[in-house]
C-alpha cells in the first residue's frame, strides 16, 4: 500500500509527539491541550470583533468560544440556558430560543404525552443589538433558521452557518464525486415535510440565511464531528478498545476510506472564517486524500502504545452476525455507501489539521472522563462479550478455506 508525505505527516508525525503522553496514561485534564493549529492569518491578531454565537455551550460550541476567546474576540452567547448553563460565567448570555416543533411521539404506551412540547421561537433578547458576525451553531427547522437570520440581518456584518454534508443525496467510492457543487438532496417545500429530515432541512436553512443576508454568509458543511465532548461518542470507541488491547475486530475492507473533523479544528475554522469575513459554500470533512480504515486504526496503536492486534472481518460476515456499521462499528460504513467530500475549497479558505494523534488523544481522554463520571453507558456499541462472539465466529469459518 502507498502512503503518500501527507498520510505520513498526518498519522506519524502526531503518534510519535502524542504517543510518551498516552503511553503515561490518559487524564482528562483541559490544562494540556493538543497544539493547536494555525490557520491562514493565525500569526496576526485582528481589531477584536464582536461575535455573537447561537448555541455555544455544546461540542462544537466550546470549540468556537474557546478559539475566538484565544484570539480576544469579544463573544456573546445567545440560547435557552439549560446544556450546560454553568460555562463560561464571564461572557454575556442573552437567554432565548430558537424555536423547535418538539417531539410528538408518546412518552410510552400508557403516557400519551409527547416526549417533548414544541418551543416556540423567542428572539427578544437579541433586539436592538449589533454585532460584526454570528456563528450559527444550532440551527435545525428551517422556518425558525429564517426567523433568527431575518432578524440579525439588520443587526450583524457577517453569519457563519454550521450545516452538514448530509445536504448531498448520496455518496459513492468516488473521491472526486462530492464537492460543494454537488447537486443537492432534493428539496419540497417546508409543509410537504411529514417528519424532521436533517439533510433537505439544513440545505433549507442555508438557503434561508443567504436569502436573508446575500453574499454575507459561510455555509459550513462537515461530515462526522470528533474530539473532545463529543456527546456522540462516535470515533472515541476505537482508541478506546486499543487502550484496553487484546484482539480487536476490524471491519470490512482495509483499505476502505474513512473521513472525520477533529473539532478543535473546525471551531478554530469558523473563527477565522469570521475574522476574514468569508462568504460562501465550504465542505469541512476532514483532511484531504486517502486515509485508510488500517491506516486508522493503526494511527490509535502508535499514538496509545498498547499491546493489541487487528483481526479483518469481511463485510459479509458482519452482515450475516448482524453486526451494524457506523453504530455498532463507529466511523465505519459499507462500501456502497462510503463517503468522502474534497475539502480543497475549505483548505484554501484557511482550514488546517492537526495529526490525527492529537484527535485520537482527545477522544480517548473524553471516553475516560465520561466513563469515571457515569460508567461505560453508552447504548449503541458492539459488546465486548458479543464482539468476542463474532471473532470467534470469524475464525471457525476461515478454518474450512
């Protein structure tokens, strides 16, 4: 297999910086976080803007905060105070919402209830206020993302838009396939809309914020969001069973592509993004090229150091166990369905990546922390027990070929 100077710098030079911290054993201390990276201009701190971000106190909502309080940015939070009101005592909170139709859905079958009551859109907290730039982190309901962006269209210079690759209708092996003139899911109109599909509905919320603020918005769109407080748990499940060691179930094709954003890199993105007052339509999945699940997977065993083995289990026999991608097996889906975006666009707009050790470091302190707090209860992974159970499987039937 080729490994090209990127791949190497991406997965070696990191694992070897990062690895003697690891091998010491991870802690979950914030006090000694991965280098940051340098996006374009990082050298050079601008006057200090006024930015005012939706959300701001979940996953990529710290990412952002803390960046832009790095970079002496003057920053209000505006949301409904209640994901972790605690944060950031000394910045200015602005108590609101969004706006959301709930969940309709019957708490059970003896409580008719919806799980959760619709909330209705509350902005009054932002009047009569301005600010050089939003950064719009939690926008979902397109007519509500059209009410909040009409609204700061008078009141802000520049709006930065968190959306989403799953605005695209499908994905292929193809590496050049997706790029951000990929035609989009297709698209009705709102009330045609039976249920809550994220995709079409934040291809809606862009075209709400641009019809709002024309050449005035970054519609940022990332694939799958890693790191620290990733409330998903989503990649941090791999370095966590190398942390552990022994035999490790490896999905599908080697060679098979995977894709993810450490978000430490694209909050420091969004910032800058704002800072230069950049317009436009950006993919923001991950690094550019091949990384291979092997490559991966063998990244987390240089960065950890533990005494563990990668035993390659077909997609056929996975399917025939059961055994779900992505969920089940995170970061991981079948061929037919692989994705992978080109992310040139963004790269030229300023977005930087840090080694892929640094991202494995942070998820894996993330996935400790969480654990000494709560327990391992995290719902969706495959079980230890019944991961056995398939490996054993796996090696029975090898033995008649």
């Amino acid at each position: 297999m080729t490994h090209s100077t990127t791949r190497r710098v991406l997965l070696g030079a990191g694992a070897v910086l990062a690895a003697g911290a690891l091998a010491r054993g991870v802690a979950a201390d914030e006090s000694q976080p991965a280098d940051e990276p340098k996006p374009a201009g990082a050298g050079k701190l601008p006057k200090p803007l006024k930015i005012l971000v939706l959300g701001g106190t979940r996953f990529l909502g710290p990412a952002i905060v803390d960046h832009a309080l790095a970079r002496g940015h003057d920053v209000t939070l505006f949301n409904r105070g209640k994901s972790n009101p605690e944060m950031y005592p000394q910045l200015e909170k602005l108590k609101g919402n969004r706006g959301s139709h709930g969940d309709p859905r019957p708490r059970s079958e003896t409580d008719p209830t919806p799980r959760r009551a619709p909330e209705p859109v509350d902005l009054k907290s932002l009047e009569g206020r301005t600010w050089d730039v939003a950064i719009d982190t939690s926008g979902y309901w397109p007519e509500f993302v059209e009410a909040s962006s009409k609204q700061l269209a008078k009141q802000v210079g520049h709006y930065v838009f968190v959306s989403t690759i799953s605005v695209y209708p499908q994905f292929g092996k193809d590496p050049t396939a997706i790029d951000e003139e990929t035609e989009l899911v297709g698209l009705k109109q709102r009330e045609e809309y039976k249920g809550f599909d994220y995709g079409a509905f934040k291809a809606l919320c862009e075209q709400a914020c641009e019809a709002a603020m024309p050449g005035r918005v970054a519609n940022v769109r990332p694939g799958l969001i890693v790191g620290h407080r990733d409330a998903s748990r989503r990649l941090g499940e791999w370095p966590l069973k190398v942390h552990r060691g022994g035999e490790i179930l490896a999905p599908g094709n080697p060679d098979g592509h995977c894709q993810f954003i450490d978000v430490k890199d694209l909050g420091a993105w969004c910032v800058h993004l704002a800072e230069n007052k950049t317009a436009g339509v950006f993919n923001a999945s991950g690094f550019p090229g091949h990384l291979s699940f092997e490559e991966f997977l063998h990244g987390c065993k240089c960065s950890i150091r533990t005494d563990c083995s990668f035993t390659w289990v077909s997609e056929a026999f996975l399917e025939q166990q059961q055994v779900r991608p992505w969920m089940q097996l995170p970061n991981w889906m079948p061929e037919k369905v692989l994705a992978w975006v080109k992310v040139e666009k963004a790269m030229a707009a300023g977005l930087t990546f840090r080694p892929i050790a640094d991202t494995v470091r942070d998820a894996l302190a993330w996935e400790l922390e969480l654990r000494a707090k709560a327990g391992d209860r995290w719902r969706w992974k495959l079980d230890p027990k019944r991961e056995a159970e398939v490996l054993a499987a796996w090696a029975e039937s090898q033995k008649t070929k």
